[in-house]
C-alpha cells in the first residue's frame, strides 16, 4: 500500500472533515439500501420507493432506455426498468441522483462535474462487463463517486477551483498531494468518508480512496478489484477528456501505462473502446 507517511495526519483529517460536514445517508437512499440487503428482494417494493420521488424515476428511466444498455425495448415503467437491467445496477443510477440532490451544488463548474460523472459511470459499467475485471453494478457506483469529493472541497474552500486547476496541471507530483499541501486534505478522502456514511461497499470506498495513487495498481497487496476500478477510472478519463477536446492528460501520462497493462489492453484496443464510448456518448446526448 502507499507510504502513509504521504498523507496527512488522522487528526488532521478528521478536523477537516468534519469543518466540511459530510451530509447524512438520505432517507430514501437508506430505504432503497434496507430493501436490497434482503435476501430476496421485492422489484415492487424497490419501484415503489423509486417511484415516489418523479425525478429519480424519469432518470432511471432515461438512463436505462439509453444507448450505453442498447435494450430491444424501451423501458415505460420503473418495475420493466428494473427488470431489464436488474435491481443492483438501478439502485447504482439512483445513488448519483440521491448525491446530485442532496449536495444541492449548482455552477458551470459543478455542472460539468456531474456531466462528467455521469458518463464516467456509464463508460465503467460498459467496460467493466466487456472486460470482466468488475461487476457493472459495482463499477457504475464507483464512477458516480470517485470523484464526489469535489463539489464537498468547492462548498468548503472559496480557493478550492485554483486547486483544481493547479491539480490538474501536475505532472510531477501526486493529484491529491495538491490539495493536501493547501487545504490538509483531498478528494479522495472526502468521498470515501462520505462513501462510508453512506454505507456504499468496503470495496468501493477504498478505491475512492486511492483513485490516484497509481502505484496501487502494480501491487502484491492492493485487491484485484481495487486495482480494476482504479485502473478503468483512469482509461475512462482519458477517453471522456478525447470526447471533450482537452489535450492535456497529465494524469493519464502518471497512470495510464499501469491501467492498461492491468486490463490487458494494447494501444489498438484503446483506440476501439475509444471510439465505441465516443459514439455511446453521441448516441446518449
């Protein structure tokens, strides 16, 4: 694992975290994730929560019937949702929305966050099932949250959008080194805390966590899945940045070597998934 000596102090974490006030697992969050812990759960039961709430159906909706799961047929309720693409990937789509609109963060900057973590989800969920590395499910939840640190750290700190572009910019230095060196913390821990409270996998908050300390990747120690998630974050990134027109991938020349090797890719096969997500994202709008 990292050297820990590289990252702040518990304490200090822990000060800063809770001077930014991590919101509370939602309601309804928490009454879609009880019907799911069952052995057996009920799709009635887990429609009619997401069914009260019109714009978490209207998404769940739009998303499914969307060109990223090319269905046959088109979804026209939440329960033929659900039954399309499985309860655990739906419950997945509505945990970004529950985020988007309990963290009731608006702006351009923010609202490219959100665009940005969408298609992330999306492109991980397609790419983790073409390349069997990660469950769908546990991909798309990942790349709705990896980066949900962000819009927390915008709220907390007025400089926090120099840090980002600053962050970006870096090539010789650790993303989250940035910002722990102007704000005693980051992202990444940010969002697995909130991941945590909001009681989303043990797995999936630990790869938030490290979501940018490549070197995980290439590890004995890190788990498979971890490595996985951390390495299809990084490829979709890149491949979200080429759909956007931005020509600087700083930190896909940190990474971008270890992630390919991990999901057994060459340069061709990139450039195939590239154009495939490309035109998904066309397709979607």
């Amino acid at each position: 694992m990292p050297d820990s000596a590289s990252r702040p102090n518990e304490l200090a974490i822990d000060d800063v975290a809770k001077s930014i006030q991590i919101p509370a697992c939602p309601v309804l969050l928490a009454n879609l994730q009880q019907e799911l812990m069952h052995e057996d759960p009920d799709p009635r039961k887990v429609a009619s929560i997401i069914s009260r709430d019109v714009a978490m159906s209207a998404t769940l909706l739009r998303t499914a019937n969307s060109a990223f799961y090319g269905l046959k047929r088109k979804a026209e309720t939440v329960e033929q949702a659900i039954a399309f693409i499985g309860m655990t990937q739906c419950a997945s789509i509505m945990m970004g929305l529950i985020a988007r609109k309990t963290l009731n963060t608006t702006g351009p900057v923010l609202t490219r966050f959100w665009d940005v973590s969408d298609k992330r989800a999306m492109a991980m969920s397609l790419l983790a099932r073409k390349l069997r590395v990660a469950t769908p499910d546990i991909a798309h939840t990942f790349g709705l949250f990896c980066d949900i640190g962000i819009p927390l750290l915008l709220n907390r700190f007025p400089d926090y959008t120099e840090t980002l572009k600053l962050a970006n910019d870096a090539i010789d230095e650790r993303f989250t080194t940035v910002e722990d060196r102007r704000h005693r913390t980051c992202h990444a821990t940010i969002g697995a805390l909130l991941a945590k409270n909001w009681g989303l996998s043990a797995d999936v908050a630990m790869a938030i966590r490290l979501h940018h300390e490549y070197e995980v990747i290439t590890d004995n120690i890190t788990p498979d899945l971890i490595k996985s998630l951390v390495a299809l974050s990084l490829v979709v990134e890149k491949i979200i940045q080429d759909y956007q027109h931005q020509n600087r991938h700083a930190e896909w020349e940190k990474g971008g070597a270890f992630a390919m090797d991990a999901l057994g890719i060459n340069v061709d096969e990139l450039e195939d998934l590239t154009e495939e997500l490309h035109r998904r994202f066309d397709e979607a709008g």
